[in-house]
C-alpha cells in the first residue's frame, strides 16, 4: 500500500454516508480497503509505506470542477463588473491576444487556487490546450474540453483540425524522439492525470454541422462532450428569431448573419431534440457508450453529455432534459455576476439531470473555490446543502468519469456538527482548513 490515512469522519463516496473512525487504505490510484471503526492493532505502522494520522478531521471526496476557463485566468478582477454578457464578450475575446506567459502565468496560479481549496478534478474549456502542463504540475485530474465554434463549413473543417493539432502536441508524443514508447493514435502517450475532451462552443456561435462533428467524434472515442447553452436572455433571443445584441456582436466579428431567421427553438431544444439527437439516449433507454480506451472516460451508464449553465430552461426544455438525462453545470457566483434570473433548481431536480457546479472563469468570478460556489448556490430558496456538495463531488465524478474508489480526496479540519448535514452546514459557516488533498492516489496538498 502507498498510504494509510486515518481520519475521524468519513463521507463515503458511493452512500455520501458518514462513517467514523475510518483508515483508508491508498494502493496507486484507488483506494484499496476502508476499514471502518479505525481499530487496528499497532495503529497505522506497517499498514503502507506512508501514513497520515487525522485525529479530528472530516474527508470528503475531491471537489470536481466541472466547468472552467483556466485560460481566462489572467483577467481576474481585469473585466469591469455590471456588463451584460454581449458587453462582456469582446472584453474578453480581446484578454485573448495578451502575451503567452501572461495567460500560462495566470494558468499557473489558477492551478495552485484549485489545489489549495480541495478540487482534485476539473473540466476545462481550452481554446489552445494551455492548461494541459500545469493541471499535471500541480497533480489535478483534468479534462481539456477542447473549444471549437464557427458558422460556415469551412469554420467546421478548421476548427477540427485545430483541435486535432492540440491532441497531437499536447497528448501525443514525437515517435522520432520517443520511438516505441511514444504510442500511437489508438492510445497516445499524455501528461500524466490529464486527457482530451470536446467542446462545440454554444449554438449562437457553431453551425449544426460543427457540432455533430465535434459531438460525433466525443462519442465515437468515448470521450465527455460539454458545451454552453441557454446561458442569457440574448441568446435565447437570437435562437429563437435571429435578432438582438448577439446578432450585433457576431456581425461585427465578422460572421454573414444576412439570410438567418432564427430556429424558432429553445436553444435547448434545438440541442437536444434536433443537432445531437442522433447520440442521446431516450426515456427508457440507456445510454451506449463505445469501449473505453484510456483516460478518463465515462463508465457505461453514467452521462457523457455535459450542459452548461442552462440559465434560461424553459418549460419544455424540462422534459427534454428528462428524457435524456446528461449532466448540467450550474456556476452559481458567474451566474450572480450577470445577474441572471434565478437558476430553474427545482425545476432541475424534478427532471433528474445529473446536477453538478462549476466556477466558470477568473473573468466572471473572484475565485475557484467550490466551497464559494456552494455558499452561493445555499443561498437559493430551494436549495439542499447536502445535494450541493453532491453535486461538487460524487456528480462531477459521474460527469467526468471518474471512478467510486478513486483516490480523490479532501481532507478537512472537522467543522462544527455531529450529524452530516450539520457538518456540511458548518464547513460553509466557518473558515474550515484543508489538512490535506490526493488526487489520483498523490499527496497533492498538505497544511499538517
């Protein structure tokens, strides 16, 4: 065994139980054994070559990340505060084209704001696969969503390529240099904890055609696919007819919006019951998935579809969401930001999405930390705080593909509380601090 950790409390991964006096027993990636009750003979010696002994402490899964922009993290506190989301949007196209070691500088920093408040895994929306070195430096389980968008099928081809030149400079190595050892297109090398998703933008900026493109290829390979949609009023406001400050900001970036009328759709349903159906499963039926290669991967069973935001579900749009069932991304403090109507959380459990959270970007939030996130998703009126951490956890692990036994773990000091719901309630109330962090069986973060 690698470690043998003793803690006071445990969260089990599987039940999201509270058990007590618990040693978990680390064999590389996963943990092996949890011996409940913490009564072993000799205390933890001689149990793994490293042993971490928590008297007073509670350990809760990872935190997962499931939406983010590590590549926008360099315009923290950069992008004034009250501007609309078309407002917003060229202020960040424009943070863009700062110098490289500017956006890898904030990339590096972002990486040590997720290690430092408990994440272990995230979703990463990346334009050019920066993040992919550091979230390895810094030991994170991650999944580049590789970004593409365009209208025209010209776009569509180019974007692809893009995205396939990202895969073979960031996750597979040069055979000339490497030889045998450096793979092949069926099972490239990567950065260690790190592998490839896809992202088709949102639908007011990528042509049908991109999407199934990108969504087709996702599916193929067995990888996650995640993208933004119903984020603002605007955008349902151009889906539906074409018109509005969307319509303004895409002119002026260039795109030939002169024959197009809208879709007379929800941009959900236009998702769901018109691009993507081809891959979604229906109600009563499950999702087939194709085998799995290598990474992470989902398992059979679990979402592979990844929504995000959905700010602006609207009524029918709930039954789509029921029948197909993917994992849809809330970020509350990005949501507060903008000022958006209230996140549809009811409306939201009653569907039986797979609900996770995200922080979205530096440039619409103040921080990475998803126990800020679940602070301001607590302060909704239908919200449980004990299904918000869920949702930072065991949800993003499904979303993700991450494994139950996976050894993603977060170690805190034990906040007030004797029952589960009062200990959650506590950790939000209180400055509680993180002893310790693994991911992928690694000692990622250690305070004592």
């Amino acid at each position: 065994m690698d470690y043998a950790v003793r803690v006071s409390h445990y969260v089990d991964p599987v039940t999201f139980e509270l058990q007590r006096d618990v040693i978990l027993l680390i064999s590389g990636s996963h943990v092996a054994e949890v011996i409940v009750g913490g009564e072993v003979s000799g205390g933890l010696d001689g149990l793994a070559e490293h042993t971490l002994d928590f008297d007073s402490a509670l350990c809760l899964p990872g935190f997962v990340n499931s939406h983010a922009h590590l590549d926008l993290s360099h315009l923290h506190r950069q992008v004034p505060n009250g501007l609309s989301f078309p407002e917003w949007a060229p202020a960040v196209i424009a943070g863009r084209a700062l110098p490289q070691p500017m956006i890898d500088a904030g990339i590096d920093d972002a990486c040590r704001m997720l290690v430092a408040s408990g994440t272990t895994s995230v979703l990463d929306i990346s334009v050019n696969g920066d993040s992919a070195p550091f979230l390895s430096k810094h030991g994170l389980q991650g999944l580049l969503a590789l970004e593409v968008l365009g209208w025209s099928g010209d776009a569509a081809e180019n974007a692809m390529q893009h995205a396939d030149e990202i895969v073979r400079a960031k996750f597979t190595l040069d055979r000339d240099r490497l030889g045998e050892d450096a793979g092949d297109a069926n099972a490239p090398v990567k950065l260690a904890g790190v592998d490839y998703a896809f992202s088709p933008h949102a639908p007011y900026s990528t042509s049908m055609e991109l999407y199934q493109h990108a969504f087709g290829r996702a599916f193929g390979e067995g990888r996650v696919c995640t993208t933004h949609v119903a984020e603002s009023r605007e955008e349902e406001q151009f889906i539906r007819d074409g018109s509005g400050p969307l319509r303004d900001l895409l002119g002026k970036l260039g795109i030939d919006l002169s024959s197009f009328k809208g879709f007379d759709k929800t941009p959900i349903a236009l998702l769901l019951d018109d691009w993507l159906m081809p891959w979604l499963p229906r109600k009563g039926s499950d999702p087939v998935f194709p085998s799995q290669k290598q990474g992470l991967t989902p398992s059979p069973g679990t979402p592979q579809l990844v929504l995000v935001h959905c700010n602006y579900a609207r009524e029918d749009d709930f039954d789509l969401l029921a029948n197909t069932k993917p994992s849809v991304c809330w970020c509350p403090r990005s949501h507060a930001y903008f000022g958006h109507e209230p996140w549809p959380l009811a409306k939201m459990r009653e569907s039986g999405v797979n609900l996770v959270l995200g922080t979205d970007s530096l440039a619409s939030n103040d921080g990475l930390d998803m126990l800020g996130e679940i602070r301001e998703a607590a302060n909704h009126p239908d919200a449980d705080v004990t299904e918000l951490f869920k949702a930072a956890t065991v949800n993003g692990r499904k979303a993700l593909g991450v494994g139950q036994d996976a050894a993603d773990l977060a170690i805190w000091g034990l906040p007030p509380g004797d029952k589960l719901d009062e200990l959650l309630q506590g950790m939000l109330k209180n400055e509680t601090p993180l002893y310790a962090g693994f991911a992928r069986g690694n000692l990622i973060a250690r305070a004592i």
